[in-house]
C-alpha cells in the first residue's frame, strides 16, 4: 500500500510531527479568520516558498497533490463569473488552495507511522471510557491487512464467474464476497482469543 | 471484545476496498462511487456505536496519511478541502444509520435497512456535507445544497443496494448482523 508520504527525506520530515501538526492547525485557523487578500498573498506565497525550498522535484509531486482541487476551481469560476464577482471568487479559490497545500505539506512529509502514534496518542484520554488503546492499535493494523485480502478475493471470485459466463460479474460477486469476509471475521477473531484476546491493559 | 474489533476493522476495509471501485457514470455525467454504500453497510449491519467506530477508523487512516478516499485522495488536505463536511459526517451518518436500524428491529431487516440507509447515509450525511462545502467555497446554505442535488440519485441507489445486501447477509448469517442482536 503506498502512502502519501514523499519518500525521499527533507528537512521537514525531521521536524516532529506534533508541531508540525500544531502549526498545521495555527495556519489553517488564520487562514479562515482573517479573509483579507493579503493574508491569504502572504501564506499563499509562503506554501509555495516552502515546497520550493525542499526541491523542484518536491515541488512538482505538492503540485499533483493539488491537482485533484480542480472541478471545486471550476465551479468556483464558473459560479462567481456568473455573479460578476471576480475578486472573491479569486479569494476563496486562493484560500482553499492555500490552506490544502499547508495540510498536504505536513502529509507529505510525516511518515504513516509518525501520525497513528499521534491519533493513540489523542486517544488516550478516552481509555477512560472503555476505549482500549491495544483495540486501537490492533484494528489499524488489521484494517491495513484487510483491504489487499477483500482486493484479491473479489479478484479471484470475479475470475471464478467469468469462467462460469460471459458477464463481467463485478456486481454478482459482492454478496460472496461479503459472506467470505464475514466468515473470515469470526475465524480472525476465535483466533485472537485463542492466542488469549486483546489485553486491555497497554 | 476480539470478534467486535475484528469487525470493526473488517468493515474499515470494506469502505477503503469500494473507494477502490471505478466510478460509474450516471447519465447526468455525475460520478457516483460506491464509498458511501460502505458507510451506510457499516451502519446496518454494525449498528450504531460498532458502525460509528468503523467509519471512525477509516476516516482517521484517511487523515493519517492513507489515500483511501475515492479517487485515491487522503492526507490532512482533506480538512483543509470543501468535502471536509462529508468526511466528518460519515461517522455520525454511520452512527445515525445503525441508531435508527437499532430502533426498526420490529420491521423486515431489508425494510428497515432501506430507511435507517435513506435518513442516515443520506439526510443526515448531506447535513454537515453541505455545512462544510458552504463554509470553504462561501456560499449560503441553499447555494451549497444546490451543488451537491446531482449526487442525490446515485446515493438513493446506494441505499436500495445496501437494503438489498443486508437483508441477504441477514438471511445467510444472522449473527453477523449486529445490529439485529439482543446484546
């Protein structure tokens, strides 16, 4: 499974992800409360200033990440063409751009690790209410082990049915589908209580 | 304690597995893609608190750094986007939709799957969902519930699906289907 998380190390990666998170949420808030063009000039300018300073190559691949923002620009122009209002349309397109290249640069360069110690760290204060941190961790894990085994079995129970009909099968497959996987379930968890269970202590 | 966390993170998966899904086109041009159906499955079949903690764990993978959302998107910037309503709804969707699921016991399963589907996974989603749209693009409430109308056909779809695959996990493992047992 690939993360999102740029491989190659910069400078960025090496800070914590606690404060860069921190930061993350600082930017994000004034980004929002102070709507005026030059705020959103001045850290717009800075995003960019600091994917540049980790590489044109960084650059590029923060660039692509923003690529998916294009039909909510679309709309945006389209809509405010319409009004005649082109100075906030240009604002709130600007704003959003900003503030979703602040969140991809802490993405990108905090490894997947780093943050879901972040999340149990978060978590921890609602051990009082039952929520075992064990529970937590094992379900990350078993939640990431679980999307290649649903992706493979729906692949060999569609290979299965092709070779039983001329149809493609992808919609006939997904009651078996569900059936295994429910079946799996119950195996995957006797198996867990026979290795004696998910402690709740940590 | 083990069989829920196993489910729990069973249908975690299940919702990142049909973010994998292509899209379908419906004739409007709009995509509709089969994510949410797993929101509204998770409610149904989970119930309430176990639903809500699936989704739970998926939308915190998601932000952690996984692109597990349809169209292979994830990361922080989903916040910072205009769908940041819907991610955070989907929780509470899940939660509304095995609460009301919980409440129908008395009805057919594949009936009351239909409607907790329908007012969870889709009134009670679109509720935040337009909240968040309207309060990163600027707009009014009805300006943004305008734009999101075209993905309303394909969400009713996903919930007759839902219906329909629900009632039959039910009949082939009733003790799967949490939300129809007398815990």
């Amino acid at each position: 499974m690939l993360a999102l998380t740029y491989s190659p190390q910069t400078r960025l990666h090496a800070v914590p992800a606690p404060i860069k998170l921190t930061a993350l949420c600082a930017i994000t808030t004034a980004l929002f409360i102070i709507p005026t063009g030059w705020a959103i000039m001045i850290l717009g300018g800075a995003a960019l200033a600091l994917y540049a300073a980790m590489g044109i190559a960084f650059l590029r691949a923060g660039l692509r990440t923003l690529y998916g923002l294009w039909p909510f620009v679309v709309v945006l122009g389209l809509w405010h063409g319409w009004q005649g209002d082109w100075d906030s349309g240009i604002l709130i397109i600007a704003r959003l751009v900003t503030a979703v290249a602040f969140a991809n640069l802490v993405t990108m360069t905090t490894p997947l690790q780093d943050m879901i110690a972040c999340l149990v760290r978060l978590l921890r204060p609602f051990r009082r209410l039952g929520l075992s941190p064990n529970a937590v961790s094992l379900a990350i894990a078993m939640m990431i082990r679980f999307i290649p085994v649903f992706l493979s079995r729906a692949e060999q129970l569609k290979m299965a049915y092709r070779a039983r009909s001329h149809r493609s099968g992808r919609w006939a497959v997904i009651f078996p589908l569900a059936l295994g996987m429910l079946d799996d379930a119950d195996t995957v968890s006797e198996a867990l209580r026979a290795r004696g269970g998910i402690s709740p202590k940590e | 304690m083990e069989r829920a966390t196993v489910h729990i993170a069973l249908f975690a998966a299940l919702i990142a597995a049909l973010g994998l899904v292509p899209k379908l086109m419906l004739t409007s041009g709009v995509p509709i893609t089969a994510q949410s159906m797993g929101i509204m499955m998770a409610g149904t079949i989970l119930g309430a608190k176990r639903g809500a903690a699936a989704v739970a764990l998926f939308v915190a993978l998601t932000l952690a750094g996984l692109p597990l959302l349809s169209g292979g998107r994830g990361g922080l910037g989903v916040l910072a986007g205009p769908s940041v309503g819907f991610v955070i709804g989907f929780p509470i969707a899940a939660w509304a939709t095995g609460w009301i699921m919980e409440r129908l016991h008395a009805l057919p399963v594949g009936i009351a799957a239909a409607i907790a589907a329908t007012v969870g996974g889709i009134v009670i989603l679109y509720i935040p969902g337009v909240a968040g749209m309207a309060m990163m693009l600027d707009k009014s409430i009805p300006q943004a519930a305008l734009l999101i109308t075209p993905f309303l056909p394909g969400d009713v779809i996903k919930a007759v699906v839902t219906a329909i695959l629900t009632q039959a996990i039910f009949r082939a493992r009733p003790a799967s289907v949490f939300s129809r047992q007398t815990l």
